[in-house]
C-alpha cells in the first residue's frame, strides 16, 4: 500500500470523497455487531465510527455498504501514512479505529496507545491466513526480511506494550489489505523480456525510469535493485546498518546524477501518468496503479521478477482509550470486514483480503479463478465501478496468491537506523 499504500497500496479513488480503503474495512465489524440492535435506535442515537488511515483505502463504497447493513457510519480521517503514526502516537483519542501499516506498530505499540484486540470477539479469526499468523503460504515459509507481520502480529496481554513472539489471544492488527510489490513497466515500449529488480538501473532506461519517492520503501525497492545487480547482499534489507544505507544511496545518486531517473514519485496518481504517458517505461508501482494504467487501455505490467516482491500489509487497530457503543460498534466493523464483502470488493481491485474464504463466497467464480487462482479470464474482468481491467482469455501479472504470495523477498520496515537513511535518502533527492 504500501505506503499507499499501500502499501500496497492503493488505487486512488476520486469519487470516494475523502473515504479511504483502509476505512471501509474498518467498518466491516460493526455490521456483525449490530444485528444485535434495532435499526430504529440507530437512527435516534447513531454511532459514528471515526476511521484514520490513508486516503488510499478510504473507499466511499465501503462505508455505505457498511452502514446500509449495521445503521453505523464511518466518518473517514485521511491523513498521510506518516501522519497516521503520529496521530497515534500523539493523539490516540482522535480516532476510534486506526488503518495502519504492520511496520508502524514499532513505533505505535511501546506507547501503550492501541488496545489488544480480543481474537475470541472475532469471529473469523481463525480463518486469517496463515501468511499473518505463521509467515507461510501453503504451508512454505516465505521471507521475513523487513518488518514481517508474524514478527509484531500478537500482544502479550491486552494492554501490554511488548509484541508476543508465539501467538495469543490478544492481536495487535486485524489484517485488511496486503501485496507484494514489485516493477510496473511498458512492455509495449521495452519490447523484451524484463525479469530482473537490476533492470531498473539499466543504462538502457536512461531518463525513462523512476523509483517511489517514500524514503522507508524507496530504499528496499533499491536494495532489490543492489541485490539483483550483484554488488551487495544485506543481511536484512528492512533493517540496514549505516553502511549499508550509504551504499545503498551512493548506488541511487550515481544513477540520477548519470540522467537514469526521469522523476521520484510520491503519489499513486503520478506514478499512473508518468506510465500512461510513456515518460517512464520501468518504475516502483503498485497493483493498482497498474490496473489504473491498463483501464486507459494502455499495456502495463506489474512484472513477476526472479528475486522476488517487496510486501506489504495493513490493518485495523483499536485505541485502548476505546469503551462501551464505541469499541463494539469497532468489533462490528472489523468483524464486517472480515465477513467476504468487503474482501471480495477488495479482491477485486488487485489486493488480497485477510479471509479467503469468506471473500470467495462473494465472488463470481470466473473472478476468483483470474484474481486469485492465476487462471486465465473466461470473460473480462471488471473493477467495482464496472471499468474493464482484463479482458477474457488474459491472465493476472504474477498469477496466483500462492505465487505472488509466497514469492515475497521483504517486507517494508522502519528501520533501526531510520532517522539516518531519511537524512541520507533527502541527499539522494537533492543530488
């Protein structure tokens, strides 16, 4: 969303008014929870779930669908995926649920300000995929560089400020919206086969390539790029020591300075023009961008690469200041969310949902085996607002889950040493 989005990441939405994906999501329990309450009470005495994510996955359709089914609205809080952080760092009483990237919870968990959320409120916990809950897709392991869901997935304790390292009945995310990241291009423009992170440093794409611009995901696409190119091997590409960042940037100011960057993006929108127009041929993208590119009936892939994806994960947390109509109607939202609507809408955007199951129960089956299976289309496949985004007979870039799933390389982290790599990262802008 990545950053997104997120990160991975994040298709933007222009009717969504203000409403992001991560929002809608949240709202997903209350739904569940409010069959327990008459309609009519609702609408004298309703609840309004304040929802502070990213604008990216604040979707307007998620938050009718959410309270067209349990009275409960979701009133969205969009805000940058730092500045989300530090709302709940320093402002945990102005939200009541929280849209947030796993790797921030280093930062947000210490402070005592999200609350433990109880798996036995849940009702599909135990139906979370395994790649949150054991770091594995079908039963292999995958790479847990980076900040790795498993690793801060679960609390000791309801109110405890330390991550638990075996499972327990206390988590601190319920995941919302996941993907592995990796390189958007042109094929219509490169004309040759593109399988290698390296390919973005190729002198060939000189003054047509471009790299994401969110310094904490922007240096491990780089260090993807490091990797591919032989140079260096990090021993944790989400975890670098000082010597490492500067590597990693001294490789980047050596390619911009030699005219290999036509631009650094920072937002989901730029990245789709820069694409659409054919000013970048090779870049960072995300899912959805792609997606976004090819609705304009533009070739874009999000290219498969042999050294793997750059994952990312969301989820939704609850304020531990939380009590009463409040922290049930956030259980009813979550637990809405997890409930197969949501993640069939979600699913059908080119992310992946928490629950598999309760999502394909609300999919056609010819969507399920293209997203989901790796299949190729029998009929075109379209986007929540109708648009054409495959048309029969092509497959998803990737193929299935379990591919693009268990093909994960890293997960996008905050570092030990993050003050020093932005300082670092902003000399590569500068350069």
């Amino acid at each position: 969303m990545s950053q997104r989005h997120t990160p991975e990441d994040a298709q933007a939405n222009p009717s969504a008014g203000g409403l992001t994906r991560r929002t809608v999501v949240q709202s997903g329990l209350a739904g569940i929870l409010a069959a327990g309450f008459a309609p009519v009470v609702r609408a004298a005495d309703p609840i309004v779930l304040r929802y502070l994510g990213t604008a990216v996955n604040q979707d307007k359709a998620i938050a009718e669908k959410f309270e067209a089914d349990t009275g409960i609205k979701v009133q969205y809080i969009p805000v940058t995926t730092d500045d989300v952080t530090k709302r709940a760092v320093t402002a945990p009483n102005s939200f009541d649920l929280i849209d947030t990237e796993y790797f921030s919870l280093k930062k947000i968990i210490p402070t005592g300000n999200l609350k433990g959320i109880d798996v036995k409120r849940i009702k599909n916990a135990d139906k979370i995929t395994t790649l949150f809950t054991k770091g594995e897709v079908a039963g292999k392991k995958v790479g847990d560089q980076g900040t790795a869901p498993k690793k801060v997935m679960f609390l000791e304790g309801e109110k405890s400020k330390a991550f638990a390292s075996s499972p327990t009945q206390f988590m601190t995310l319920i995941p919302t919206v996941y993907n592995a990241d990796t390189l958007g291009i042109r094929p219509d423009l490169i004309k040759r086969p593109i399988e290698s992170w390296k390919e973005l440093l190729n002198p060939e794409f000189k003054g047509k390539a471009a790299i994401l611009n969110i310094p904490s995901i922007g240096i491990m696409d780089a260090a993807m790029v490091v990797e591919a190119m032989g140079l260096y091997k990090y021993p944790d590409k989400g975890n670098m020591t000082k010597k490492e960042i500067d590597l990693t940037i001294k490789t980047l100011i050596e390619a911009k300075k030699a005219g290999q960057f036509r631009s650094l993006w920072k937002d989901f929108n730029e990245s789709v023009n820069l694409m659409a127009s054919g000013e970048v041929v090779i870049q960072s993208m995300w899912s959805p961008a792609v997606t976004a590119v090819r609705t304009k009936g533009i070739a874009c892939n999000f290219q498969p690469l042999k050294e793997g994806y750059r994952a990312w994960a969301a989820g939704f947390g609850v304020p531990s200041t939380l009590s009463g109509k409040k922290l049930d109607a956030a259980y009813e939202f979550i637990n809405w969310f997890l409930d197969g609507w949501a993640g069939a809408y979600l699913n059908r955007q080119g992310y992946y949902s928490a629950v598999l199951e309760t999502a394909k129960a609300k999919m056609e089956a010819y969507e399920w085996a293209y997203w989901m299976e790796g299949k190729a289309a029998e009929k075109d496949i379209k986007s929540p607002q109708g648009q054409v985004l495959a048309k029969a007979g092509e497959k998803r870039d990737g193929g299935s889950y379990e591919a693009r799933m268990g093909g994960i390389a890293c997960w996008n982290a905050i570092m030990d040493e993050n003050t020093y790599m932005v300082q670092k990262w902003n000399e590569f802008v500068a350069a």
